[in-house]
C-alpha cells in the first residue's frame, strides 16, 4: 500500500502522477526520444516506475515531465480494485486524444493491471501499442521497437528470479532526501481477497550486498533516509553463498553459511551510518518477528513505526481472508510490539469492510479491534472482489454496496478519533524531525517526518530540506502534528 502519513484516509490505487526530473542530461539532449510515466497504486509501483526509467535511459531515451513532449507513455498500473483499473482506463481515453494528434506516439501499460488482463488491454484498448508485466521490465526497449514497426508488443512472463538487483534506480519526482529500495519481489501468502500472488508472482529476495550498496550510494548522494519495500518484508530471507548479482558466488560455503532474514539485512542497513533513517514496508503480521523488534529497539535510526496491516477484527472473516492469524493472535502480536518498542511506537493497518459474509457483530469486532490498538492512521476499503482470486472463485460478494459504505464510514470515522488522540499524546514532546521539503500550504513553513512517521510543520526560520531538527510539539490535528525548533 502507499504510505502517506499525511492523510488518514487513503486508497491504493489513487494515482499520482511521477514528474520525472528534467535532469541536465535531459534538458538539453537533443535529438533523443523522451518518456513520460505516471505510476498508479502502491509504494512497489513507484519503485517500479523508477527502474523502467534506468532501462529506457540506457537504451538512449530522456525524461520529460510532460505527456504532450512525449515520444512514449507508460501507465505503470495498479490491480487491486476495481475502481484502479477503472481510473486507468479513463487515462487512456484522454490519451486517445493525444494520440490522434501525434500519431506516432506509443502508450505502454505496465505493471499488476497489464500481468492480470494481458493481451485482453490490446483487443479492449486501442490506444495501447505495448503491455509489460512487472517481470518484463528488461525487455521495454525491445518492445517498444517491436510497436514502432507497428507491432503489438507484449511480454508478461513472470520470474522466479528477477530483482533488477543490477540496476541503479532513477530516482522519480525525487526530494532528493528520501528514497525507496526494493528488497524483494512477489508474494508467497495467497490472501484470498489479494490478486497481488497473479500479478507479482512467488517471492524472491534480492542480494542484501546489492541492497546495502544501493542505501550507501543513496546517503553518499545527500539522501537521508530510505524505506525498504516489499509486498513482505519480513519473509526477505537469503542464503549467503547462492550466486550475487556481482557474480561472486561461494558454494562451497552454501550449506554452513547462515541465512541472512530481514532483521540482519535491517541492521546492515542501519550500520551505514546514524544519519539514514531507515524505514520498511510492508510487514505481514505472521511474519514479523522478535528479532526485528529487537533489532529495531537497537539502532536509534531505524524508525518506531509498524505497517501491521489487520484487514478484519474478526476471527471467522480472517480466516476466510486465509490471513493465517485470528484475533487473539494479532492481538498478541501488537501487545509484544509495545512491550519491547514502547506505546510510542507509531502502528498502521489495512481494514477491508464488508468482506463475503462478514456480519454486522464481525463488523463491530473490526471496530472494537481498532479500539484497543488505536492505530496511529490506516488504510481503509470497501471490499472489491477481484477476477481470479481464491475470494472470488469460492465466496459470494453478498454484502450490499450500501452496507459496504456504510461500515467503511463507521471505520473511518473510529480512525479519525484515534489518529486525533494518537497525535495529542505528542504535544509537548520534541521530535527529531528530519525535513522533506516546503510544507504543502506555505512556503514560510517546512514539513518533515517524525520518528513514528507523522508529518510534522514547523517555521522555516534558516533551516534546508535535508537537515535533521527538534521541534517541540505545541498543536496536531487528526493527520499532522505543528511546532517549532528548539535547541534541545
């Protein structure tokens, strides 16, 4: 999902369209073919949208932040709800417009919504001359020939290996002090409401060498913080000795070397240096362990916060879900996390409202769950069946679209309560801030994250984007806390 601490309120697949920087490379080039990309969804995809542009700047194309300079657009798509293919196809029938007044122009559709309709976007959207699975990604170049001698150019065959562990991200609509780097790909958890295993296929986990290099070339460059992605995190797990992208391999050493689980890759991270924060997400409630939270407690500059994403309250509906957890378990779960990160340790979720079945008592355990955990912000849907999953093959959607609303609203109002009374527990405290940029509503103020990811303002006074600074906390509304520097 897509962390935006800034809102409450979010849907995946609301789409935000990736500027690409107008690097002086790209500026000035001349004679070069230029690309436009909007990335659509979740933190992956934008990570995603980051790797295609390396590929197509190696094969000789520029960036451009206008869809009208374009010589090719890509969608890099989201498939988790209807309502995000449907903004999708919306696109392109904006496009189609474009493209009757430059013909020559191509419009590719990448990512979870090309792997799950496949060559079905050609025969249904005309517009489309190109469709690449998120597995595909190397091959763009070639496809992108293959539609200029007006083929129809497809590739979304699924790896078991594929990392893109070899290749240094352009970073998109860059602050130029956060980062993401993926870690690893796909999903092994079949959640029976996800589509997410069909499109991103089976886990794999990249090259933590690859990965620790990536976070120390991002703080060399002046980055100070990085979020480390992933559908799970938390099941990251590499075998020292199997072969690395560098093509140094011990196999020999293959049986006795230990495998390298994501708390140890967590705290190589962190050892680069105590000025990058390092944040993760996304963590499956079954997969996380003491070890991370240990690890976390350790090292003062990986982030106090937790995306535990809970979906349903209810034991029965989560085990329709096949989350793999009940209620008491996940209970548990968030009982340990306080005991070892303190009740300051800043905790999200996912809800899904009206899944097949769920009564109007399951309904009200989802509530009264968020009530004992008040989570800091959440992620909040009405259930979406989507084609091809274990949900829709097996259940009938049988809860009304109005009581699918209704019960959403009553979350989301319960969330907004909480995320109040979360924030009022920092007045008075001070923060180290670390400072992202202009706050959106005034250039006179500066906005950065906490340590529990909460966006925080502040007046600008002398300070630069990229600085650490304390603020003290004085006022907050339900998504974002304000103060001002101070010394201590």
């Amino acid at each position: 999902m897509t962390l935006i601490p800034e809102l409450t309120i979010l849907q995946p697949e609301d789409k935000e369209q990736i500027d690409l920087p107008r690097t002086s490379e790209d500026e000035f080039a001349v004679g070069k073919k230029r690309l436009y990309i909007e990335s659509y969804g979740c933190q992956m995809n934008f990570a995603d949208s980051e790797v295609v542009a390396a590929v197509m700047r190696n094969a000789g194309y520029a960036t451009t932040s206008s869809a009208t300079d374009a010589d090719v657009i890509f969608l890099n798509t989201c498939a988790i709800r209807e309502n995000a293919e449907q903004k999708v196809r919306h696109r392109l029938n904006h496009l189609r417009g474009l493209k009757r007044l430059k013909p020559e122009l191509m419009v590719g559709i990448l990512g979870c919504m090309a792997e799950r309709l496949k060559t079905k976007l050609l025969e249904e959207e005309k517009v489309v001359d190109i469709v690449a699975g998120p597995d595909a990604y190397r091959d763009i170049p070639k496809l992108v020939e293959e539609a200029g001698s007006g083929q129809k150019a497809v590739n979304v065959f699924l790896s078991r290996e594929e990392t893109y562990a070899d290749i240094s991200p352009i970073r998109l609509n860059s602050n130029g002090v956060t980062a993401f780097v993926s870690i690893m790909r796909g999903c092994d958890n079949m959640c029976s409401f996800c589509v997410v295993p069909f499109t991103r296929g089976r886990e794999r986990s990249r090259d933590p060498h690859s990965i620790v290099r990536e976070a120390q070339d991002l703080f060399d460059q002046g980055y100070r913080e990085v979020t480390l992605l992933g559908q799970n995190v938390d099941s990251y797990k590499w075998q020292e000795g199997e072969k690395r992208e560098d093509g140094e391999k011990g196999e020999n050493a293959l049986m006795d070397s230990p495998a390298v689980t994501f708390a140890d890759l967590l705290e190589r991270v962190a050892q680069i240096h105590p000025d990058l924060r390092v944040r993760f997400s996304t963590s499956h409630p079954k997969d996380i362990t003491d070890d991370v939270l240990h690890t976390m407690a350790r090292y003062d500059n990986i982030c106090n916060y937790i995306h535990l994403p809970a979906q349903s309250g209810n034991s029965r509906v989560l085990k329709l879900m096949n989350r793999t957890y009940d209620r008491p378990w996940y209970i548990g779960k968030i009982d340990r996390i306080r005991e070892i990160l303190g009740e300051d340790c800043g905790i999200s979720t996912d809800m899904i409202s009206g899944f097949c079945t769920e009564t109007e008592d399951e309904h009200q355990e989802t509530l009264s769950l968020m009530d004992y955990v008040r989570y800091d912000y959440a992620y909040m849907f009405a259930y979406s069946e989507r084609p091809g999953t274990l949900a829709a093959k097996k259940y009938r959607d049988d809860i009304s679209e109005d009581d699918k609303k209704r019960r959403l609203n009553e979350i989301i109002d319960r969330q907004r309560g909480h995320s109040a009374e979360r924030n009022q527990r920092h007045i008075g405290q001070v923060h180290r801030v670390l400072i992202e940029g202009p706050s959106k509503r005034s250039d006179d103020f500066l906005s950065g994250r906490n340590d529990q990811n909460k966006v925080v303002v502040f007046p600008r006074g002398t300070h630069q984007k990229g600085e650490y600074v304390n603020v003290l906390v004085t006022e907050c509304t339900s998504a974002t806390l304000r103060g001002e520097v101070v010394n201590e």
